[in-house]
C-alpha cells in the first residue's frame, strides 16, 4: 500500500497571467496530480459546469459550510466567496494524490497562519500591457469587471515575494518547464531569478 502523502501545491497570480492554461497543461501532461475544485458563490460562465469547474453553491450554502470550518481557506475574490474543502484535498493527499490550489493571496495567507504544509508559487505576467490585453482577449468579462481584476492584479503582486517560488510567464513553455520541475523535482531555486524580479518590480512601480 502506498502510505505516501500527496504534496498541497498553492499557486496564485493576477487573473488574466495564464495561470489557469498553466496548470491545465500540468495536468494533462502528468499523473498524480489534480487540480482542487473550489466552492464559489460566482454564477458559472459558458462552458462551465458544476462539480468539474467549481461547486457553484448560494450565498446561503457557503455560509454555513464556512461556519462549519469546512473550509480550509476561504475569500471574497471579485465580490464573489471562493473556498478550498477541507475535506476534498485531505482524501486526495491522504490517498498520495498532489492537489493544486488555484487560489487567491488571501487564500495563501490563511493556509500559512494554519501552518498547513504546502508549496507556494506565485505566477508573474510579463506585464501590465499584456495583463490588459489577455484580459480583453479572454472576453468572458465585462470592461467593470475587467477593471475590478486589474486593481486586484496590482494589489496582488505585492504579496509575490511571500511565495516559496515565483515563476514569469513571458514564455508559456519556459513558464510550464519551471513549475513542472518545482512540483516534480523537489527544486529548491527560483527560476530565472534576475528576470523576474526585475519584471516584478516593474509591474510594481
Ligand atoms: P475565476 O472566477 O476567474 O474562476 O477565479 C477568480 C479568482 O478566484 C482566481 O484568482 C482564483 O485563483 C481565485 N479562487 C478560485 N478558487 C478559490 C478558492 O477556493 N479560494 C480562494 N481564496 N481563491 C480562489
């Protein structure tokens, strides 16, 4: 029997920093790892579906899942509640199986003051420009909610350096490279170092 424990994988990013396509090819190209579906109260978009995307439950539901503590880590993001069941990462891990978290800063912070053991990586965009543009490119948002997500991205970036690991997303393969050999290789560097902190401090100035 295998008595191993599944690694917890935390990353974050700006919406719109290629995050989501990163860790979709993570997954499709390994085994053993799967990504954490989340409870949100948000309304699910074209194309999404329940207990695949996310578990789309009320406001009511969430509530009362929260008051529970059934939730590990839980935040407003873009004025809808996000959540991470307890019990679904602890049956995969328990069962050996690596679960990635695709969760906000705050979601972070919150599994750090647990001192749930996890490996963290923070996802950079090359720029604001390019931020902007795959916003607007992804089209599934409104320009108000397009604005709402570019404040939060500037707010967001500020928490990067708290992360075990950042990885800039200049270059999807390069980009997909680094976080495959993070999460498989047990790597203890940051990638490409220079770069992306010198990127990071641009998009933070
Ligand atoms: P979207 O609505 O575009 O799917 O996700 C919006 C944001 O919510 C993303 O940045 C994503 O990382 C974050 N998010 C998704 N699920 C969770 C969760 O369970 N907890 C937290 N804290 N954030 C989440």
């Amino acid at each position: 029997m295998n008595n191993k424990k599944g690694k917890l994988i935390v990353i974050s990013a700006p919406s719109g920093a290629g995050k989501s396509s990163l860790i979709k090819a993570i997954i499709n190209n390994n085994n053993n790892i799967e990504l954490s579906i989340s409870a949100t109260t948000r309304k699910p978009r074209e194309g999404e579906s329940n207990a695949k995307d996310y578990f789309f439950i009320s406001d009511e539901k969430f509530n009362t899942l929260k008051s529970k503590d059934d939730f590990v880590e839980c935040a407003l993001v873009h004025n809808y509640q996000y959540g991470t069941l307890r019990s679904y990462i602890n049956e995969r891990i328990d069962k050996g199986i690596n679960i990635i978290l695709d969760i906000d800063v705050q979601g972070f912070e919150q599994i750090q003051e647990a001192s749930i053991d996890n490996t963290s990586i923070f996802i950079i965009p090359p720029s604001i420009e390019e931020l902007k543009n795959r916003l607007n490119i992804r089209g599934l948002d409104s320009q108000d909610v397009i604005e709402t997500r570019l404040e939060n991205a500037r707010h967001e970036l500020k928490y990067a350096n708290n992360f075990d690991f950042r990885v800039l997303n200049d270059e999807f393969d390069d980009a997909l490279k680094s976080l495959v050999s993070i999460i498989f290789d047990d790597s203890s560097k940051d990638i490409d170092t220079e770069k992306s902190t010198k990127i990071l401090q641009e998009l933070l100035s």
